[in-house]
C-alpha cells in the first residue's frame, strides 16, 4: 500500500488551502493510500469534514508536534514548509528516502513561497504552483523551472460527476462567496434584491458552508474568486470575478486565460467599481457569459480534474531520493515552524491551561520535604478495580508506577464486586494471585488511605503525594475526590472540574467520579456495606460517611489527578442506574426523608430526578414588591392565582409612594376585592428591597416565604410545591428556580461568589433547554446564592436569622448576604433547575458594580467567604457567565504547606519583552531556586483572589496604564501585602520618533507620582531611571535585568558564513529615531559588508531582511541571524538614558561582538565598543572591526563568556531580585 504525509500550516477553516489538503487527503484515500497529515493547528469545520471522510482506518490526522512519523513514505508533500519537530530531527539526523512535493498556493504571500534557507530545488520530486502568476513568482525566487508544475485548484470527480447545473436563462438567484467583501459588492446586493434577484452570501462574517456542487446548482451565477471559480465552472455555472482588488467581471472567452494566470483574482486587473455599475454588469452580461460557461463546461471539466492532474503529476516509478537537512538548512526550517507554529498556537487552550497549573519538580519536591519533616508522609495503598478482565491495566499500573510519592501497596481486584472476585497484589514485576474480594483486601491493609483506581484510567503522577497534603491539611477528612480529564472521541482530551462536595449534586449522579480515596479506619469499619450497589460501592461510602459524620469530612482536591475513557457524566448508564437509584433511595430512608425518584435519560446523559414529598400541609406566602409596570405585575398576580397549584398559598403585594398612579389604582382595586388569598400592605419610607420584603414577611402567615419579583410570569402548576418539598430537609435554606427570558435564554441560574469581583450569574445566555456544565442546568444542586428573582424560605428560618439586612444592603447584595448568614449557620442553598419561571423584564443590570460605597461595605462584612466558592472550582473563569479555562489564575499557585515561602502575586504588564524580562523570567527563577511562592498573572487580580493567597507581596508592573490608585487604596485598605511597582522605562519622556508616542498623555506623570506614593516600594531597572523616580518616592531599589539561563545559554551564532562580513541590527518599531542614526552608514559600507535587519527594514537599502517573530522564538531567531557584528545605537534623550542594556545581553550571549552608542545604560562594564553618536566615530569603529574578521571572534567569546559569568538570572544577580521583591 503506497504511503504519503501530507503537512499544513493549519485546518480550521473552510478555506483555499484548507480545502485544497482536505480534497487531496480524499483523493488519495479512495485510491487506496494510507494518509499521514500533520498540522500545527486543527479545529473548526476543517477537522469535522475531516472526521467524515471514508477509511478513516487509513488516515492519521494529528497536531502532535513530536508524532513518530516513522517507516517509508512514498510522498512526503509539504504546504507551509511544515513539518513537525520529530521529522525535521529525524530528516537531520538520520535523513529520509522519499519524494518531496513541495505545493505553493499564492504568488504573494510569505507564507506560501519558497523559505530562504531551506534547499527546495535540492530537495523536491515536484514543486506545483497555484498559477502561472505564482509560478512566475517561484523562478524569481531562484526554483527550478523543470521541478514547477501547476496545481491550479483542480476539483474532485464528485463536482465534475454531479449533474451540471441549468442556470436559468434570466437570472433570479445569485451567489456571493468571499471571505473578504468590498462595500460595493455589499452595495451591489441590495441593488441587485431591488431587481429582484435573490442573493444568498457565504463567507466572512456571514455564513461558513463548504462549496458543494450540490450548492452551487441551486444558483444561476456565482460571485467570487480563486478556487470557487473552479467549482462554479465545472458546473456549469456563469462567474463574475470580484474581490478587494476588483477584477474581471464575467469570465469569457476573452479573458478567461489571463484570468487564470492570476488563479482568477481581482488582481488581473485592478480594475475596480461602484456597486452600481456591477449591478448593471451582472445585469446585462448575464445571457452571454451564461452561454459561454453553458457550451464549454466539458472543456473546464477535463481541464481542471483533479484526478487527472495528480495522476499525471505522481509517477510512483521514479525513484526516490535520499535527503538529509545540512546544519543550516535544519536551523532555517525548525525556526521557521517554531514561529508559524506559534503564530496559529491558540491564545488559551486546555493543553495550555493544564500545563500552567501543574507544579514543577522542585516544588513536588518541597511538598514531599515539609510533609515529610512533618510526619505527614503517610502510606497509601492503591486497590485498582478490572470489572472486565479484558480491560487492558498496563497504562493504570505504569501510571501508578510512576507516582512522585511511591504507593505502600498495589491491589488489583478483579470480576464483579457482587460476585466471584480474585486479586493480584503487584510488586513491581511481580503479581501474586489468589483467590479474595474487597473485603479480604479491606482486612488486611495497614495503610492509612486507600485510593481506588478503575482499571484502564491514568493516575497523574501528582496524585499520592496530593493526597498525602490534602491530608496534612485537613486531617478529619475521610474521603476523598478528585477533577478529572477525560479522553474523548478523536483523540481529545477535556477536563470536568467539580465543586466540593455538593450533596445535590452527587444525589442526581455520581459526579464525584470513578476515581474516590478513604481513610483506611474508615473503610475497615463501614466493610460490610461495600458489596451492595454494583460499581458504585465506593460512591456507597460517601453516602455512609455523609450520614453519620456529614459534609465536611469529605475532601475535594482541586486537581486533575486521573484520566479516563469514561467520565463522571458519563458513569451513570441505562445499565447501571439502578444500582445507583438504589443507593440513593436507601440513602434519603436512612435519613428519614420521603422523595419519589425518577431516572431521566437524555442524549447519552443520565440522572436522577429527585422530588422531595411530605410538605403537602404547608402553607406559602408569596411576596411581590410592586413596579411600575402594571401589565407585569397583573400578569403575575392572576398566573399565580390561575395555574399554582400543590400547596395552599396567600399573596402579598407591598405598595409604596413612588409607584404611579395607574399601578397604585391596581393595587386598590387588588384590595377591594376583600380575597383573603390577596393581601396589600403600604410601605412608608424611601424604596429598599430588603426592608418592604422583611415586612411582608413578619406579616405573612405561610410556613414558606417566596420572594418573587413583579416581573415573573408561572409557566407551571407545580412550581410551588417542587420548591416547597425541599423543605423537608432541615438543612436547607434557600431554594430557587431556573429563570428564564421569553427567547427560553437562562437568565437566573444561581450566584457564584468571588465572580466578577464579589458575586456573578453564571448559565446566562444558555438555552433553557442546555445540560450545563455538569448537567447543572438539569439537576438540583447546591450554590453558595441564590439569584434574587424568586427566592424561597422558611418562615421561621427566616425570622431566627432576623431576615434581610435592610441597614447595610439596601441597594444591593441583601440576597447574597442573606443566603451567606445561613450559611455560616449551617444552612444549603438549592437550585432547582426543573422548576422554569419567566422573567419579562430581566434589567438586573444592577448598580451594584459600579457602586463604590456599596462594595466597600458588602467586601468588610463577606470578603473572606468570597474566594473558592465550594459550589464552583476555583480553576474556572472567574467572569460571568462562567464554566470555562481561564488563564487569569492558572499560573498562581496555592500556597507550600505552612506557608514555608514569602508567597509573591505578580502581575506583568504584556507578555512581551517588558512582561518577560521584569516579572516572568526573574518570578520563574526565583521560584525554580525556591526562594519564593505565589504566580504571575496577566491581570490584575480581584480582592476576592488577594484574600484567597494571602500573598506577602503584590508586585506591579504598570506599564503606560492610567489608574491604578483606587486598585492599591482597595488593596492596602483589605490586605497586609506589600505593594511593589516595577518600571523598566521612563514612560513620561518616550522619545517623538517612537510609534508608541502618541498614545502616551503628558500628564501620564500625575497617575506615576500617585501610584508611586501609594506603593512600599519601586523597583526599577537602572540607576539612571532610578534618579528619576526618586521624585515621586524614596523607597527605590534597581534590579537590573538579566537573561535566563535555560533560554539564553546555549545559543551562539556561526561567523564568517558569507562572503562578506554580517552586519547587522534588530529592533522594533519603537526605534525608529535609534535606527536613524545608521542611515549615513549604510551606503557608505554596502559594499564592504552584508547589511542585516530584523525587526525593521531600512529604505533603499540592498539587505537581508528578517521580520519580527513571536517572542517565544525571539531568542533562536536573533542567533541564526549569524552576525559578525551588531550595532546598536541609541539616541541620545531622557527616555534612552533611562534605558537598561538587553539588547547587549541579547546579542552577546550569542557571541556577537557589539559597537554600540556611548550612553549611560551601555557603559555597564560589557566589553563592547563605546562610540559617540557622531558619524566619523561610527565609521571608524566599524572599519577597525571588519578590517580585522579574526579579532571579532575573540570580542564576541569575551562578550558572551561575561555575560554568562555575571548577567545571567542567577547567583548574585538573583539575589538582588530576591531582596528587590521580599526584603
């Protein structure tokens, strides 16, 4: 069977190039081809069409950067220059026998054109060009014209196959496909819709579908460009080129060619147009241009045949050739896909999120160290369940193998827990059989937790020693559960984080997961229970546990610790519920509580549905605060009257002073008619929520108080009493419904503390009919608030807690503060989301959050209940509507146990070169050193998260922002942390010619001297920059930049790789005035050197030019730049005296020798060559150093040996940061 790679930048989108490997991977398949594809980026539409393709047993799609491309492949056809880490390696060190297909699709773009560099002529079997244009473009480039062949956008059988389509003979439906649409084409529709054409758009911001020729028969014409052209020929259909850059307007027979030779773009011609005159166009030339694509659609269809060009183009009888990367060629090409890499690289991801909140080595070794100086390393036993003997364990035991604290003992328990069992103790290598059940194992373990571990999942090599320190930690907890991640379909991996232990929740389904931990005393004594209920014997201990001991002996680690086919969500099965129905239905009888369970099965999801009985004598008082929209507030009133149902119910509406007249009328007519089910009571005093319900209820006489806003309309008869069953539970406080909008969107789903800054909403915008994170939009559970639209209570609850607080949260928060006072008395919150209510009104856009006063009084009263709300995961974004990754506290870390560290809280300003080199870098240092704990992150972070980490430093990093003194006042005022600011440039005095001027106000300075006098302490870059500060402060301390050894260390650059000497220079747009200075020079040396820019490219100057990469792949890229000689001016100002000396540090650690400007930040004791900015000065230092080649060698060791001695992060150096951050 023949075998190809094909590679690609990225598969997202339903466009050219995607479209172009995607076709290609079919073409191949169905001619019997096993199919490799890699790409940097898969996602989107691209990869579900990628999904649907036939013999997927042949096809491996993969974004793995390290996949084992391994045995021969035929073809190995490349787009982008990609390829992946493993097989530019593999090509290096190894080389490869095959035949290289290297495939261009633009004439223009740099990513589509040949890499200089990479040896493409040496290298490939065919080189195909999307035109002629491009081909044109490939031979400027220096390609070999013998190796070009074109690939003009061939298309599948399947659209020449189709039968042709028959475009009416006056034209009624057009279609416009571009990704790309200029105004007049827009214009152009409408005029076109007024003439009665129907006009369907595709692409850009309107709909994405794949161009089928299913689609395109539906249409008489099609609008659009490149590949689409193809399509819409081959069936028959006319097309009018059209783009950004104009173009051809119909395709003829008089310019069809030239068309092509431009893969039909606009460029052809140039030749814009107003909207109108396209209308008119399309209008007029209709019948011809129909006719000439009607009468040659057999020509176009052998012509563009993509069977037919790839059969002529791929002759397996040649040979393939044997190739392998040089040491530059592999430089060029592994840069090239670092960046390109990079450029595609999500902004979040979960791979990147998982990989952020992971500790490092040495911090699992500092975990490990205190427990251990603490007597707190305690065995654990790990009991793994195979229900299936077929259940492959090896991925289970080698996981737990390679546990960073080792388990005491291993057990594998096999067959069903109900019926004939036998277990293996495991040694390493060695498994002792014989025949026992759990219960055998239970008697004889002598450790002091067991974790039980299905069969088949993967224990992260974190977890014993996690749980080792949750038990150090908390040492009543007798159980334990775990966050997950869950491999799913093609080959994807997603994580479920839980709440803490939320009752409710685990009575629908077993959310706690497969994976469960207990206290071995505890597990010996409840033993005899563990046979019971199939699967969920371990689940069966919680509930035992929560009997007897209650919620808080039950610990949640906030850690992904195993990964599994077969997720919590998942668990609960058509097989298997009834076990679980049994569990729960014994469990509510042993605490005496009477329910009628139902098991629901919806899309592959499980769950019970519980409803609580024995409140049937109850009575409920409903109580409406009155508004001024007198529709709403009748609507409510007689819905309640006409459908509530279950229980007996009064209703009492508080009227007030500023209501309107109309509504007071309603409510006189309400209390005319003498119903003693209706009662009106009159407020006096000013509006205030808490205090008009808190009389309405010391005036109510219901066992149950409802608080429901006038807006709401009942859709259900059993609302009231689904809601009142609950309180047969003593241990619930507040119970509220799913509220919903009139479009069925979630409005009210519950509060989730610490979002948004103190409290948010969370599900809104959610279909009512969504399962939400967790089923949480299906089933009961528990939060910490409850949304105030309806609220209910027991009356006496209510009154024993003295009800809303009505002095300090008059305006807002009364609810929240309300459902926390329960708490702290014992009380649970459920959510109910099988009882709906309509919200007609839903403006809850509330004051709250942007009223000062109020925050500051509800912060001093709640602030420390506000972060990790149990009923949330505090790995999940902080910002309604919540229940997605976040990266704001993914790289801060809970504190070391005890606290053995000052715990820092950065914040850095970009993720650029300030970001990394004043907080990333120097914070991952000290922390590698363990010289400090805490994290970076790339906002600011809420007061509800300060409080959380306790940090002893908060550090900074203002940048150009304006502002930050309210931050700090809040900060000082709620924390003891000391407030650090990092500066590394003199932001008041950028110089004129920088492109970040103008974005910077003068009185910038009023917000630095503010800031500066709030803070303890300034940390900046250079003494210079120090000078200045001292204006606004006196705590000042310098910590100079440095490089970080991991990143920095091992790069160098080769010398004398070209004829003449390299001279060069690196910079951004910000150093336009720096850059200005060489211009004189330039000229004068350009025949004596190699000019060489990165960043930046000179005008009128014949130079090597290399664009600015990502930062990531900065350090790699500057390096291959293979400079015999850097020069780095700056101009001389405040702003670049002020400056530090990285961009020496940068290039000499590369081992580039440097003339550079003779100013205060580079007279730092590098051996580097000090001139003054004049021009005779820079050319006679740069011809003493090309006149002697072999003494640049000795200059840039010398550099390179002294930076790495005494600038690296590192040593003394990162003393001074130490003392800078915590002194």
């Amino acid at each position: 069977m023949p075998r190809i790679l094909i590679t690609t930048n990225h598969l997202e989108k339903l466009q050219g190039s995607e479209l172009v490997t995607l076709e290609a991977v079919q073409f191949f398949l169905e001619h019997g081809w096993d199919v490799g594809v890699f790409t940097h980026l898969i996602g989107g539409d691209v990869e579900q069409l990628f999904l649907q393709l036939e013999h997927q047993e042949r096809l491996l799609l993969t974004n793995d950067d390290n996949y084992p491309f391994e045995g021969d492949y035929d073809i190995v056809w490349l787009q982008h220059n990609v390829m992946n880490a493993w097989l530019r390696s593999h090509i290096f060190e190894e080389g490869i026998r095959t035949r290289f297909i290297f495939n261009h699709m633009s004439s223009f773009a740099d990513m589509e054109l040949p890499v200089p560099g990479i040896p493409e002529n040496e290298m490939a079997y065919r080189i195909l060009a999307v035109s002629h244009e491009c081909s044109d473009a490939l031979k400027e480039r220096g390609i070999d014209p013998d190796k070009i062949a074109l690939l003009d956008n061939p298309v599948p059988d399947r659209y020449i196959t189709a039968k042709a389509a028959n475009p009416s003979s006056e034209l009624k439906k057009a279609l416009f496909i571009s990704n790309h649409r200029p105004p007049e084409l827009d214009e152009a529709v409408k005029l076109l819709t007024a003439e009665g054409v129907d006009c369907m758009l595709i692409g850009g911001n309107n709909k994405q579908v794949r161009v089928t020729p299913e689609l395109i028969s539906e249409y008489d014409l099609v609008i659009t460009i490149g590949k689409s052209v193809q399509y819409s020929l081959v069936a028959g259909v006319p097309v009018y080129i059209y783009d950004l850059y104009g173009g051809d307007g119909y395709l003829t027979a008089d310019n069809l060619e030239k068309s092509h030779y431009h893969n039909f773009s606009g460029r052809a011609t140039n030749k814009k147009r107003s909207g109108d005159a396209i209308c008119n166009e399309i209008l007029s030339g209709y019948v011809d241009a129909r006719s000439f694509v009607v009468n040659n659609r057999n020509e176009f269809a052998s012509r563009w045949s993509l069977n037919n060009k790839l059969s002529a183009l791929i002759d397996l009888e040649d040979e393939a050739s044997f190739f392998q990367f040089s040491e530059t060629a592999f430089r060029e090409i592994d840069l090239h896909n670092k960046k390109f890499r990079k450029l595609v690289d999500p902004a979040w991801s979960y791979s990147k999120w998982f990989s952020s909140i992971q500790d490092g080595e040495k911090r699992l070794d500092a975990v490990e160290y205190i427990l251990k100086e603490n007597d707190a390393l305690i065995p654990i036993d790990v009991i793994i369940y195979r229900q299936d003997e077929a259940i492959d364990i090896d991925v289970t035991l080698a996981s737990i193998e390679e546990q960073k604290y080792k388990a005491n003992k291993v057990w594998l328990l096999s067959g069903d827990v109900a019926g004939q069992q036998y277990v293996e103790a495991i040694n390493g290598s060695e498994h002792s059989r014989f025949d026992a059940n759990l219960n055998d194992i239970i008697s004889v373990l002598n450790s002091s937790i067991v974790l039980f571990v299905h069969a088949g999942d993967m224990v992260f090599p974190h977890t014993l020693l996690a749980i080792a320190e949750a038990k150090a930690l908390k040492p009543q907890a007798k159980a334990y559960y775990f966050d997950e991640e869950v491999f799913g379909g093609e080959g994807k991996t997603h994580p479920i984080l839980k709440p803490d232990i939320n009752i409710d929740l685990l009575r629908s389904y077993p959310y706690v997961g497969k994976m469960l931990a207990f206290d071995t005393a505890t597990l010996i004594e409840e033993s005899a229970s563990v046979n019971t209920y199939g699967e969920f014997f371990a689940v069966s201990m919680f509930f035992k546990l929560i009997e007897q001991q209650g919620l808080a002996v039950i610990e949640h680690l906030q850690k992904i610790c195993f990964r599994t086919n077969v997720s919590s969500l998942a668990w609960l099965t058509k097989d298997n519920s009834h076990h679980f129905k049994k569990l729960v239905g014994q469990h509510l009888t042993n605490l005496n509580v009477a329910a009628h369970i139902d098991t629901i099965f919806i899309n592959n999801n499980s769950w019970l549905n519980i409803k609580y009985t024995g409140f049937e004598t109850a009575s409920a008082s409903i109580i409406i605060i009155a508004n001024n929209d007198v529709k709403a507030l009748s609507g409510c009133v007689e819905k309640l009257l006409e459908l509530t149902t279950g229980i007996p119910f009064e209703i009492i509406v508080v009227s007030y002073d500023d209501l309107l007249p109309e509504v007071k009328g309603y409510l006189q007519q309400l209390a005319d008619l003498s119903i003693s089910q209706i009662k009106v009571c009159s407020w006096q005093g000013s509006y205030s929520w808490p205090g008009m319900n808190n009389m309405a209820a010391y005036e109510s006489s219901g066992d149950i108080l409802v608080f429901l806003n006038p807006d709401m309309l009942i859709v259900e008869p059993d609302w009231l009493s689904t809601l009142a069953g609950y309180f047969t539970r003593p241990e619930v406080g507040l119970v509220g419904p799913k509220i919903i909008n009139q479009d069925a969107q979630v409005v009210g789903a519950g509060l989730v503390l610490g979002m948004n800054g103190n409290t948010g909403r969370i599900f809104e915008g959610e279909s009512t009919a969504a399962a939400g994170y967790l089923n949480r939009l299906q089933v009961a559970n528990n939060m910490s608030a409850l949304t105030h639209e309806c609220l209910s209570i027991r009356k006496d609850v209510f009154v024993a807690i003295s009800g809303f607080n009505a002095d300090e949260f008059t305006t807002g928060f009364s609810e929240v503060d309300l459902a926390l006072r329960l708490i702290q008395n014992g009380y649970c919150h459920v959510f109910v989301p099988s009882v709906r209510l309509v919200c007609l009104n839903i403006g809850f856009a509330s004051s709250r959050q942007s009223d000062a006063g109020l925050q500051e009084r509800f912060y001093e009263q709640w602030l420390p209940s506000l972060h990790s709300d149990p009923a949330y995961n505090r790995n999940l974004s902080r910002h309604s509507p919540g229940f997605e990754l976040s990266p704001y506290l993914a790289t801060v870390h809970h504190n070391l146990p005890g606290k053995p560290l000052p715990v820092v809280i950065a914040n850095n300003v970009d993720r650029q070169g300030c970001g990394y080199y004043r907080i990333i870098h120097p914070f991952n240092a000290l922390t590698n050193e363990l010289f400090i704990d805490g994290g970076t992150s790339d906002l600011l972070l809420k007061l509800p998260d300060i409080t959380e980490f306790k940090p002893d430093t908060i550090l900074i990093q203002p940048g150009t922002r304006r502002g930050l003194a309210p931050y700090i006042e809040r900060i000082k005022k709620f924390s003891n942390a000391n407030i650090i600011l990092d500066y590394d440039d003199y932001v008041p005095n950028i110089p004129v010619r920088s492109a970040v001027r103008r974005f910077i106000k003068q009185d910038i300075i009023k917000d630095i001297r503010k800031d500066c006098q709030l803070a303890d302490r300034i940390v900046v870059s250079t003494p210079a920059l120090a000078e200045e500060f001292f204006r606004f402060s006196d705590a000042i301390v310098v910590a100079p930049n440095g490089l970080p050894r991991e990143i920095w260390g091992n790069l160098k650059s080769r010398r004398r790789v070209g004829q003449k000497i390299r001279v060069g220079w690196a910079g951004g747009a910000t150093h336009t005035g720096d850059l200005s200075i060489l211009k004189p020079l330039m000229k004068m040396f350009e025949n004596d050197v190699q000019w060489v820019f990165m960043g930046m490219q000179p005008q009128g100057l014949d130079c090597e030019f290399h664009k600015g990469v990502p930062i990531e792949v900065y350090p790699e890229k500057l390096a291959s730049l293979d400079l015999d000689l850097a020069l780095v001016p700056l101009e001389i100002n405040q702003f670049n005296v002020c400056k530090s000396n990285l961009r020496l540090l940068e290039l000499g650690v590369c081992g580039i020798p440097i003339i550079c400007t003779d100013i205060e930040p580079y007279r730092c004791g590098l051996p580097v060559t000090l001139v003054k900015n004049e021009f005779s000065a820079w050319v006679k230092a740069i011809k003493d150093h090309i006149n002697n080649p072999d003494a640049l060698s000795i200059l840039g060791d010398k550099l390179r040996e002294t930076i790495n001695n005494n600038w690296m992060l590192e040593g003394a150096l990162l003393e001074t940061w130490r003392n800078a951050w915590v002194k």
